[in-house]
C-alpha cells in the first residue's frame, strides 16, 4: 500500500478524527480558580434547568459564583447566552446527576468537563468524520479529504473550542451535520427523515449561536432548492424540523423576558454589552472593511496569519464550479461563508474579547474547508498546501498549550501569551496535570497525538513539491521562524500576562512578574494602567 493510495489516505483520515477526539478527551478546559464567563453562565443555565426547574440562574451564581455574563429581567438574572447548547446538555446533566453530587458539593471542574465531552465535544467528533467522508465526494486527489481534514481539526481554533463549554464549535458541527443531511437526501442516500432531521439540527444550532440564524435561512433555501420532484417535500420536512428548536427558543424567551419575540441579548444586565445590543440588528450593524481586515490579518487574531491554508478556499470554489458537480453545495458554501463573513464584521465587539483567535468565525469553518478539498489536485498546490497547514497546526497546538484566553492587546499570543506561561510552568490543565505531570510532560501527550494524526495526512499527500516531508518541515520552521522575530505587546498586554500568570496559575504566588511590569510604567496612562492591574492581581503593594 502506497503512501498516496486511496487505503492509505482513509486510514489518515480515520487517524485524524481518533487523534482529534484523544486530544479533547486529555485536555480538562478550565483554569481553577478563574472560570470563562461564557461557559460558566451556560453551565448555571443548566444547573438552574436540573436543580430547581427554572432559567433564571440567581441561586446557580450564589453558588458557583458571579460573572458579567447575565441578562435581567423582572429583577431576576438569566444567562445572557442562546439557549440551545444548555437544552442539549440539560439530559445530560440529569444522567451525570445520578452519579455525581450537586456541583457546589463536589467538584464542578470534573461535572462540567464531563458535561462537555458529552455535548459539545462529541458532536464536534461526529462532525469531523461525517466531513472527512464528505470530502472523499469530489476530491481532487486521494490525500485530500485527510490533509483538509487535519488542517481544520488541528489548525483552527475549532479545536479548543471543541474542548470548552462554548456554542461556537457546537454551532459549526451542527450547520455541517443539517448540510450533510440535505445533501445524502438529494442524493437518496439519506433517510426518509433527513430532511426533518437536518431542520432540527440546523434550528438547534441557531438557537445555539444567535449569529448563525442566517447560515441556518441559506440551508433552508438549499433545502427549498433540491432534485424537482421531491423539492417540496424536502422543504416543508426541512421547515417542519425547524420548527422544534425554534418553539423552544420562544417558550425559553416568553418564560424568562416576558415575549416569545425579546432574545436574551436585548436584556444584557452589563451596561457596555446592553449599549452593544442596541446597535443595527441584535448588535451587528453596517459591514466594516477595517473589522473585515483585523478578522483576516490582526495580529492577535488574524484568520490568515494563524490558519493560512484557508486561502486555498476560493480556488477551491473555482474549482469546484468548474468541475460542473453538485454546483447547489458550492453555492451554498460560498454563499455561508460570504454571508457569516460580511455580517460579522458589522458586530463592533469583532474581537469577542478575552478569547482564542476569531471565535465569531468558527461556525464557518467547514463551509470554508469543504471546497478545499477540490483545489488539491497538482502536486505543487499539495505541497504548498502542505506548509500551510504544518504552519496553522503548530501555531494552534503553541496558542493553547497554555491559558488560551487572550485579550486585543497581546499581540502575538503564540509566543507572548500560551509560550510564555509555559516557560513559566503554566500548562493548559489536563488528565496529566490532574495527576502531577509536569508541564512539559503533560503538552507531549498532545503533541504526539497531534504527530499521529498529521504524519499519515502529509504522507499520503505523495507525490507533492516540495516533498510532503520537506513542505511540512518548511511550515513547522515558519512558524519557529515568527516566533522568533515576533515583537514583544505593549505595556498593556504585558501587564496582563503578567497579572494572569500570579493570579491564576500557582506558579508566582508573591506576583514577581507583576510588580517587575508595574515597576515600568512610565507615562500616566500605563500607571493608571498599572494601579488598576495591581489591585485586581497582586498581593501587596510593590
């Protein structure tokens, strides 16, 4: 068997997804005693739901602590997220329940890990191998679907988020779960029910994300758009599964906000999030070609600077409209990535603050990987490839070896933000750390599960040029190469690390970095600055 053989570039694929899965399963996603407030507020929700039959969250936060993300309504607090990744996990909870003590008796971390591998990461995983054979339809070579496939899994942010309690992975599995179903339906593949099915799965994930409902409206018109004689049929099943999820969020926002028509966003408790809610439409107003710009080439969370083998996407929409198949799924892809693209660059909080890369974009990420597959067919774009990916997956894998939460003012978080805590004896917390690895030794079990995956892809990438070794040799030490010359942040970001790293990390409990940072401040600002970083952070006064 060949190292490009069809054998041997299903066996990758299958390598892929399994080590994709492993890599999820070792990596815990919390940061005691500093929790996101994005999962932490979904998590209440669910609690509240199991616990005490109700959505408003105020005992939850008693219990398992306050954060900004609430909504208010009536005097009470609710989470201030879409409901639908809570309604998913709400089951789940109930079944870990019968084993495990109320959170705020036992260990939260360990129930709302748990909880997470059992809703968001699985879908994500049932996802990616619904996508890897997806891609086999129409590849432009056989190494194809498990060099996209591995790029996407492991040189995207899809990856951590897939690991964390947030809806945005959750939302990008589930579009591509309701496109997967369209598609087998028009091709009789599918069940009877596909079509209904994908309704469902496509509603639940816009009640998950609020910012995809558009995605889920053009699989609608995919739906509508189907083979002649079963197109009305496909349509009103489509639209009867729909239906569900969406009856769910109007009984959730009539409950809670007093009208089935009122979202949990125009009711944010924060005062800076309220006046964001208010602009244009749920908050996203005109498209803004500075936002689409940073999106794409920001330093702290550029889309092409940190996964650039998306760049392959539009030759991979030339392509595959050229080829003259299943042009219906091109459109659509193009027209998902379009239209998601232009409406967020509307949205004034692009950045989506403290967080990893461009998480707004997430639920794109298959729609932009699809077409990819058909622009591979020539071993000099495989070998270009190649380095591509190599750059995006060590980029991905250096970004969340650490605390991954990063703000707009550390720039270059590679090297500056996860790098830097791990030369300090910061890890991201996993099964590993759980038992006393040491940092380094806890990151090589990721490591080489991400080898595992990626060798048998670039290998099956045969022949390509450069070589599939020597291209992905050449990404590896590009990404080395930036490391190296990146700048350090400014004062602020500087500040910032420095005040995560003594309050959250265990490893500077007298806080020596953070009184080396505020010893430089130099101008009124940055001791403002300073002042302000101390009293949140620090112990005494340097």
């Amino acid at each position: 068997m060949t190292a490009g053989s069809p054998d041997a570039a299903r066996r990758a694929s299958a390598a892929v997804v399994a080590a994709f899965a492993a890599v999820s399963v070792w990596f815990i996603g919390a940061f005691p005693p500093w929790a996101n407030p994005n999962e932490v507020s979904r998590f209440e929700s669910v609690v509240a739901m199991a616990e005490w039959r109700t959505f408003t969250i105020d005992r939850a936060v008693q219990l398992l602590g306050d954060h900004e993300d609430k909504a208010e309504s009536g005097g009470r607090h609710y989470s201030n997220k879409a409901p639908g990744l809570a309604f998913a996990a709400y089951p789940v909870y109930r079944l870990l329940r019968l084993a495990l003590p109320p959170p705020w008796e036992g260990s939260p971390v360990a129930t709302l890990y748990l909880l997470r591998l059992l809703t968001v990461t699985s879908v994500c995983v049932v996802a990616l191998r619904r996508f890897a054979r997806r891609l086999a339809d129409g590849a432009s070579h056989p190494s194809a679907p498990a060099l996209v496939t591995a790029a996407v899994a492991f040189g995207t942010p899809f990856l951590f988020y897939s690991r964390s309690f947030f809806a945005h992975a959750f939302s990008a599995a589930l579009l591509f779960l309701a496109w997967d179903r369209l598609r087998a339906s028009a091709s009789r593949t599918g069940t009877p029910f596909g079509p209904a099915l994908a309704g469902l799965v496509a509603g639940w994930a816009a009640i998950s994300e609020y910012t995809v409902a558009p995605l889920a409206g053009l699989l609608a018109l995919r739906a509508a758009l189907g083979p002649d004689r079963r197109r009305g049929a496909t349509f009103v099943a489509f639209l009867a599964g729909l239906a569900v999820p969406l009856a769910l969020l109007l009984w959730y926002d009539a409950s809670s906000f007093g009208s089935p028509w009122i979202l949990s966003s125009a009711r944010e408790a924060d005062p800076a999030y309220a006046a964001l809610a208010r602009r244009g439409v749920f908050g996203v107003g005109a498209p803004d070609l500075r936002v689409a710009l940073a999106y794409l080439f920001h330093p702290s969370r550029g889309a092409l600077l940190y996964s650039p083998f998306l760049a392959w996407f539009v030759g991979g929409v030339v392509a595959w409209w050229r080829s003259g198949r299943e042009r219906a799924d091109c459109a659509l892809a193009a027209a998902c990535v379009a239209v998601g693209f232009v409406a967020m660059t509307g949205y004034p909080n692009w950045h989506g603050g403290w967080s990893l890369g461009n998480r707004y974009l997430v639920p794109l990420v298959f729609f932009a990987a699809a077409p990819i597959a058909r622009a591979l067919a020539t071993p000099l774009s495989r070998g270009l490839f190649v380095v591509a990916a190599s750059f995006s997956i060590a980029a991905h894998f250096a970004l969340t070896s650490s605390f991954a939460h990063f703000p707009l003012e550390l720039t270059w978080p590679a090297t500056a933000g996860s790098l830097w805590f791990v030369v300090r004896g910061w890890a991201a917390q996993s099964l590993g750390t759980i038992v006393g690895l040491s940092p380094a030794a806890s990151l090589a079990v990721p490591l080489l599960l991400t080898l595992a995956a990626a060798i048998p892809a670039v290998r099956a990438a045969a022949p390509a040029t450069p070589s599939s070794g020597v291209a992905a040799l050449a990404g590896s030490a590009a990404f080395v190469l930036a490391l190296s010359v990146a700048p350090e942040p400014p004062y602020a970001g500087r500040l910032w690390r420095a005040g995560m790293l003594g309050a959250f990390s265990g490893q500077d409990p007298k806080r020596t970095e953070l009184a080396a940072v505020v010893s430089e401040a130099s101008t009124p600002g940055e001791r403002r600055r300073a002042e302000l970083a101390w009293r949140m952070w620090g112990t005494r006064r340097p």
